[in-house]
C-alpha cells in the first residue's frame, strides 16, 4: 500500500504549522503508524524541533532537489523512534526557488523525490514555509491532501481564503487529486471570546472538515522544540501531548472513513 502524502500549509506565520506537523507525526508514530517528515521550511525549525543540529546534518533537502538520488542519504531517524525519520532541511533550501526559476516541470521536483519512499511509510507530512512560493507549490503538487493550522485569531481568517484560493489553482493545474484533509484550530485560549467567535466562524464555512480537537496554548509546547523533542516525549501528561494524541487518534479514524486502506 502506497503511503499518503499530507502537506501541513498557511501562507501565515505563527499559527502552530510546525508545532503541528512535528507533534502531529509523534502522534501518529505512538500509535503504531510509520512516518516521514520532509522539512520544506528553510527556517529548519521541524529538524532543530525533532533534534537535528545543523553541524551533524550532513546532506539534506536541498542536496535532494539538485538531485533526487541523495534523498536516501538524506533521511534520519529520529531519537527514541524506530518508526519516526525526517528529511531534514538548511537555510540553503532558500536558493531552490531561485535555481529551479527557469527548469521544466519545476513544480514536481518533490512529487518525484518523494516517489520511491512511499512503500516506506504509512504516512509523509510535509512541513511548507510560511509563504505561497515554488517549496509550497512543490508540497501541494506532491501531496494527497492538506491540512491547515489556523490560529484562533481575526487576522488568520483573512489569510485562509487566499490559501484556500491557492489550494484550489494547484488542484485545478498540477494535481487534480488534492483535497482539503482539515483545519486544525491551534493556539485555543478558553478565556478568549474571539477564540470562540473565530472557531464558530470556520466551522460554519468548513463544517466537518474542522478536526474536533483543538490545541490549546501550553507553555511545554512552546519550550519542547529547544530541547529536540516532540511533547508526546517532552512532558507526556501535559495539555499540549494529550491535545495532539487525541488529534491523531482523530486522523486516523477519518483515514477509516475516506482513505481506504489507512488508518
């Protein structure tokens, strides 16, 4: 069985991607699911998150995009996981946008890459930058489905159209198969009556695809990435572990449901 390709995207900074695509994948691994991260953010914050340090790095995303064949070198397991790896990323990820400017087909160079890796794992999720440019096109042209962090704040609602727009333009020209997996609303203050207004207002336009388990602001998880773990391994028994356990129990139950084969 070919494994999916999930794509974590939002053009906006801050929202929790990251948090989410490391936590989410932990999740996911705990529960017996096999995972690749693939850092496509030249901030490298998924790789220093999952406890990768730049001096011992050696090859990574951006040696795999000049060519596909190192992407085996590339991989590493993550500590503590046998069933957890990452393909981790550099700030030198930045001059693929400018070197790919004029190639043919320039937008699947990851679709590619990514390609004899897939029989591997049950799961791929992809950590975009915060930006709509040729790293995120590569992701959303690569993926099976997207799924968004939204911050539970007003300013994040003026960005989800645009992304939303973005999501549909590469449907409708580089991979007819995407769809919107689910938003995920992260940083959820209960003291906070715009939280609650902002997550009223995404589930009346997204309904079902709105994960019914929210993350809430935890002060463990903002401190967990510093020291290279995901919070599952950071402080199990706290509000930010419990929060992504139940997100990925969730996931895969809606796999049961509308992807065969998974979950």
């Amino acid at each position: 069985m070919r494994g999916k390709i999930i794509a974590l995207a939002n053009q906006k900074g801050g929202v929790g991607k990251t948090t989410t695509a490391i936590n989410l994948a932990a999740a996911l691994a705990k529960l017996g699911k096999k995972l690749l991260v693939v850092d496509s953010d030249p901030q490298g914050n998924a790789s220093s998150g999952l406890g990768i340090s730049i001096k011992d790095m050696g090859k990574h995303l951006y040696h795999c995009y000049l060519n596909k064949e190192q992407a085996a070198r590339s991989i590493r397991q993550v500590n503590g996981y046998d069933n957890f790896d990452i393909l981790p990323t550099h700030i030198d990820l930045i001059g693929v946008e400018v070197e790919l400017m004029s190639a043919k087909m320039r937008e699947r160079y990851l679709s590619k890459m990514l390609q004899p890796f897939l029989r591997d794992y049950d799961y791929v999720i992809i950590d975009c930058p915060p930006s709509l440019g040729l790293l995120t096109l590569n992701a959303l042209t690569a993926a099976d489905s997207v799924i968004i962090p939204l911050q539970c704040e007003y300013f994040a609602l003026e960005g989800l159209s645009q992304l939303v727009r973005t999501i549909r333009l590469v449907k409708n020209s580089y991979n007819n198969s995407l769809f919107i997996e689910g938003l995920v609303l992260t940083m959820f203050d209960r003291r906070n009556k715009l939280t609650y207004q902002v997550a009223k207002e995404v589930k009346q336009h997204f309904k079902e695809k709105v994960f019914t388990t929210f993350i809430p602001r935890n002060v463990r998880l903002s401190e967990c990435p510093s020291h290279g773990q995901a919070i599952i391994d950071y402080d199990k028994r706290s509000t930010g572990a419990i929060s992504y356990m139940n997100l990925g129990r969730e996931f895969i139950k809606r796999q049961k449901n509308s992807y065969p084969g998974k979950g």
